[in-house]
C-alpha cells in the first residue's frame, strides 16, 4: 500500500486515499463523495477520513464498509 500511495505522490499527488482491500462499487462511490464533502468543506484529510469513517459505519455497520480506507500524505498515514 505504502508503495503504491508514494508512486502517485512522487507524480505530483499530495496525499492519496487508498483501499486495503476491493471495495463494493455503491458504497466505496458513496464513501468518497462523503470524504470529498468533508473536503470542500473545508476539513483537514485527517478530520474528513474520520468523519467519513462515523458516518459510513452509522449507515453500514460492518468494518468491511468503512474500514479499508488509509489516507497517506507525504508517506504517512493520517489515521490510527
């Protein structure tokens, strides 16, 4: 993951949200509209993958729906 993330990032990608396993299309679609809601919004990346995370698990319990995400900025990861 961490070397797919730095490959988008030393193309000219300042962060890059990436899934650590294949996503169900509808709520993988529905996960990343919420994040880059949070994102217009004016949210930090590590305050929209958190927000998005609540608001997905509300809607679909199962850590299979929200928990595959990581967002990586500069080779880091932004969530624990």
């Amino acid at each position: 993951m961490a070397n797919f993330a730095r490959a988008f990032q030393q193309a000219g990608a300042h962060s890059v949200v990436v899934s650590l396993w294949p996503l169900v299309d509808h709520q993988g679609m529905e996960f990343m509209k919420v994040f880059y809601g949070h994102r217009q919004a004016g949210k930090t990346r590590r305050e929209a993958l958190r927000l998005t995370r609540r608001e997905i698990k509300t809607k679909y319990p199962h850590p299979y729906y929200w928990g595959y995400s990581s967002c990586m900025a500069r080779g880091e990861r932004l969530h624990k």
